[in-house]
C-alpha cells in the first residue's frame, strides 16, 4: 500500500492533504469532521486584524454614556478585542485537545504590530504551527514597489523574531521580482510558503447597477500558476512549499507534488463537494502511485522541479511554443 505521509513545517502529516482556512474550519465540530474526513493537517480560520480592531471600535462607540470618558473608551474597546482574541484562543485549545492531526492557526494581518502579541498567544494554548496571511493590494501610485517588498519583509521578520513556532507565510504573487522576494525570505528564515493567497475580488452588477463580490471560488485549471513557481523555486529554498488554489482532484495534487510542493491547501472543492472529496483524492494519488512504482511520496516529489526538468520548459519555450501551435492551426 503506497505511503502518502509527509512533513509540513517540521510536522509529521499522514497525507499531503490540508484544509485551508475558510468556513470550513471556523468551528470544533467542522474541524472534527475535518480529521474524519482524512485530512493531514488543519489551518483555522483566519483571525483578521482589522476584525480585531473594528469590533472594539464598534462596542466603544456604542458606549455613548462613556464618551466623554477616555479612559472608559477605551477599557470598552480593549475588552471588545479581547473576547474576539479569546474566542479565537478557545478554539486553538479546544481543537489542539480534540484532534490528532496538526492545528495551524492562521492571522491575517495588515500591518507589524499588536497582532504578534496574539500570535505569541495562539503559541500558548498548543497551536503547531502559525500561518501569516498578509493581505496588500498596492493601489497608492506614490507607494513603489520596493516599498511594499519592505514592508513585507520587516513583517515576516518580526514574526520570526517574536515566534518559536513553525511559521509560514500565505502571500501574493504580486511582485516584480518574486522569485527574489521567495529567496528573501528564506534569508528571514521562515519555515514554509503558501503559494498563492486568493484575494477578494469585487465585481459588477450591470442590472442593479451595483459593486457586488466575485466568486471565491477557485477554477479547476488555476493550479499552473502556483505549480510553476513551486517547480522554480522549491531546489533554491530551504523552506516548504505549500500550493493552493484550483486543486480540485488527485491528479492536480501529484503535478504539485511533481513540481516540488511538500503538501497542498485544499478549499474550494470542499465547499463545492463536500468533505467526502478528500477520500476520492486521497484514493486517485494513492493509485498512481501503486500504478507507477512509487511506495512513498519523497520517491517521486520534485521529480520535474526546475532541478531535474529541463528549466526552460518551466520559463519562456512553453509560451514560443503556444505561439508556434496556433500559427500552424491557422495556416
């Protein structure tokens, strides 16, 4: 029977198979059903900064009688921080306690500061590892690129200054260089990269005539993007790669695997089709492998990497060849 253990951030999973954080993974009994399910690992839902921050303005505001009392507006915001903290806490503990498999408690956050102090929080209540989900859209025209890169690179340095835990970074591939800013922080010594974060995105509605949002879900053929850049990078950096988005199937996990990725994030396709999806994925790797020789996974990961494939086929030929095929359709 063929091995489909890994290891993710220095934790030992039986599969390469995480559920990402979404919904799905916002309660106890979800993430109980998560482990049943035959998950490897499980990354909580997000706890946001601007959450955090914007529930204790609301009960502060709120507090009108106290307004005129600084000091009483801000115990009232700091006590309204503090129950969303230690709800997120609870079920760090709860789950720590009610599962085997790996807990990664996630924090999306916005700037460096106050959320550490949370982190160094999550730490101590059993989380195993910390997800940073750092979310930039870089709108201001007077704001260059070398100034987010920075402020990227002085956030996961914090952290990594402040964190004993594995700690893993879920970002955008919104860079000019980012082959150079996945080699910067390897520098900063993180442990793992999730490649790539889905943003939100809004959308139109031409009937109303209104701003609505997109679909978060993702599409079976948007894995290539995060498979490339795994294929790439995973022989230059010592850290874990982990990909996400448009993983929908068995196939789609072992051409990441293939690539070099150490596991994936799975999100949409649990939404989609429920979390019976994990045991036909698991299943579809399983018997590749055994089709294919393969009793563990470490045999054939990153076995057409960059390393070991030819390097242009994941650079510039594919595209001069796209272009070639369509000239020769047309002729």
């Amino acid at each position: 029977m063929a091995d489909l253990s890994t290891s993710y951030l220095g934790l030992k999973l039986k599969n390469p198979l995480i559920a990402a954080s979404s919904p799905l993974t916002a309660t106890l009994d979800n993430l109980k059903r998560c482990e049943d399910a035959g998950l490897g690992a499980v990354v909580l839902k997000s706890i946001f900064e601007e959450q955090i921050e914007a529930a204790g303005e609301k009960t502060a505001d709120h507090g009108e009688a106290y307004s005129a009392h600084t000091d009483a507006y801000e115990f009232l915001r700091e006590a309204s921080k503090e129950r969303h903290i230690d709800a997120y806490l609870a079920l760090v503990e709860d789950a720590k306690q009610a599962l085997d498999i790996p807990v990664i408690a996630s924090i999306n956050c916005r700037s460096n500061g106050k959320w550490i102090e949370y982190a160094k929080r999550f730490s101590a209540v059993g989380a195993d590892a910390i997800e940073l989900n750092h979310y930039v859209v870089a709108t201001d025209v007077e704001v260059d690129g070398a100034e987010v890169e920075k402020e990227y690179l002085s956030l996961v340095k914090s952290a990594r200054k402040a964190l004993g835990l594995p700690l893993s970074l879920k970002m955008s591939p919104a860079f000019s260089s980012l082959a150079n800013m996945l080699r910067r922080f390897d520098e900063a010594q993180i442990d793992g990269v999730v490649l790539f974060n889905r943003f939100y995105n809004p959308d139109i509605n031409i009937e109303r005539m209104q701003m609505v949002p997109a679909s978060m879900l993702s599409g079976k053929d948007e894995y290539t993007l995060s498979m490339r850049w795994a294929a790439l990078m995973s022989p230059q950096v010592r850290y874990d790669i982990c990909t996400s988005t448009g993983i929908w199937d068995g196939k789609t996990v072992i051409k990441q695997l293939l690539a070099g990725a150490k596991c994936v994030q799975l999100c949409s396709v649990l939404l989609k089709q429920g979390l019976s999806a994990v045991f036909k994925i698991e299943s579809e790797i399983g018997q590749w492998m055994e089709e294919n020789g393969y009793e563990s996974i470490d045999e054939f990961r990153g076995k057409l990497s960059h390393e070991h494939a030819d390097p242009m086929t994941w650079e510039r030929v594919q595209y001069v060849k796209s272009i070639l095929d369509a000239d020769t359709r047309k002729e």
